[in-house]
C-alpha cells in the first residue's frame, strides 16, 4: 500500500504512541524538584511528576546528573483547556556561564487553538537560533514523547519519533556547536504571559488556575566513559541521520507545521543570516 509522505507521518505517529516506551526511569532516583515550594509533585511511586502554576508561582525540576551526549526522552501531557500565557518546558542546560542549552518550550494559548512549540539552541550563550511549529495533534489529551538526541554530530528534536528539527555541527565552518559542555536536564511550568501567547497580547486567565502539565517516561540513554572521555559508538542513535524517510517527514512537518524559522528572517539580520542558515 503506498502512502504519502502526510499519511506515513500521522501513520507513524499513531503507532509510535502505541508500541514505544511503556517503561520509564524513576523520578525519585533521577530527578529534583527544585522550585514551586509544593507544586511539584512526584506521584505514583515515582513514575509520575505533576508541575503547577498558580498566580503566585510555578514550578520545576532538574535531572541529578549532567550528560555529555545523550538521547532524552520524556513523555508530557500539556496544560488543558485555556492555557494562554502559560510555558511549560523540557531542556538541557549546562551551568557555566557561557551556557550551551537545548530548548523546548510549550506555549499555552486560547481554548481551541493549537499549542506552539518554541525550539531554540544556546552555544557558549548565543542563541538567536528559534524554530516553531504548531503541535498537528492535541498535546493535553494524552501524552506525547519529546526527544533531545544530542550527538557529535547533531542536535535532532523528534516529536512522537518524527524528527521535526536537525542542527548539524559544522564547527569546522565556523558554527558554535555544544561538543564540551555536560548538560543537565530541566522541566518547568511558568508564567509567561508578557511574551507566550501572541507576543503577549493575550494574558493568563488566572481564575482558570492552578495550571497543571504532567511529565512521565523520562529516559536518558547517555554515552559509556573511558579514559575520561565519552565513549558513544556503540549506541545506536550516535549515527542517527535525517535521511531518506526521515528527512521526507521533517520536511513535510516543517512545510505543514511551522511557523516561525529564523533563517528565513533575514529583517531581524540586517547583516546577514547566521552562517549555519547558508549552509542548509
């Protein structure tokens, strides 16, 4: 049966979120709850965290270990019903203070429209480097699986398993690439009504409050160390390519689904657009 590449994209979709990890790590072990004084929970014997935001505060939380490449996966159900204003994020950041970061950030909106979901990436502070799409399902009837695989070679962002973003090191180029920085791992929820929702014209509803997103399933597949250097060839996603299908479906999701590449602003770079745009 030949489908097209639409149809192969929600066909894997659909049975990606039926086969794959019905196992996670357990947050008890892995992770602390950093901020919200109480409204980050851990639930169901630690398979489970619930993060609030009520007009007072939010809430958050942070791996126990930093990883020097790593393949992420964490599974979240987003805030219902009128989340505008409202971010709730997954990401790595390293502490020093010309930080590398890998960013995904879930920008609540009014009842019915879709959520958008804001990528970015930090090399030794510089960022600049935004990417956003409409999520093409409804993040908070179920949850959904959101991967950071951070190679060498890559930072690819996968949604459900279909790559939606690929950053490629070319640090002989000249691009910044985070290849040295040990990475932790972040999750929040937070009010960001001055900027999320419509470039902040539409504020949070704080009679709709508390705020509630949960996070589940987080796996860290991260590389062996030897000699004091990280050792990744025997895993399998370290030569992960977006190639053949799988560059076919990030195409398709970004010509669908994006809406907002900062390598097509060439206003907001009188100058020029960043090296790596040109070298697409």
């Amino acid at each position: 049966m030949e489908l097209s590449v639409g149809a192969f994209v929600l066909y894997t979709v659909s049975l990606f979120s039926l086969i794959c990890f019905t196992h996670g790590a357990n947050f008890y072990q892995d992770v602390d709850i950093t901020w919200g004084d109480g409204r980050g929970k851990i639930l169901e014997n630690g398979n489970l965290i619930s993060l609030s935001l009520d007009s007072s505060s939010g809430s958050g939380f942070k791996s126990k270990k930093e990883y020097l490449f790593a393949k992420v996966d964490m599974q979240i159900k987003l805030v219902p019903g009128n989340s505008a204003g409202t971010v709730t994020t997954f990401y790595l950041r390293s502490m020093q203070p010309k930080h590398d970061e890998i960013d995904l950030e879930f920008l609540g909106n009014v009842s019915g429209s879709p959520y958008t979901l804001h990528t970015n990436l930090f090399t030794q502070a510089v960022g600049n480097r935004e990417m956003q799409f409409n999520l093409w399902f409804d993040p908070t009837r179920d949850f959904h699986n959101y991967t950071i695989l951070w190679s060498a070679h890559h930072v690819i962002i996968l949604v459900d398993g279909i790559p939606i973003r690929d950053f490629k090191n070319n640090e002989k180029k000249g691009v910044l690439f985070p290849t040295f920085q040990p990475l932790r791992m972040y999750a929040s929820l937070w009010n960001g009504d001055s900027w999320a929702t419509q470039g902040g014209r539409v504020k949070t509803d704080w009679s709709k409050a508390p705020f509630v997103a949960m996070y589940r399933n987080y796996k860290v597949d991260t590389c062996n160390w030897s000699g004091g250097k990280p050792n990744c060839h025997q895993k399998p996603w370290w030569n992960y390519e977006v190639t053949g299908n799988r560059y076919k479906q990030m195409r398709w999701i970004q010509r669908k689904f994006m809406i907002y590449n900062y390598c097509d602003d060439v206003k907001r770079f009188p100058q020029g657009l960043p090296l790596e745009c040109k070298l697409r």
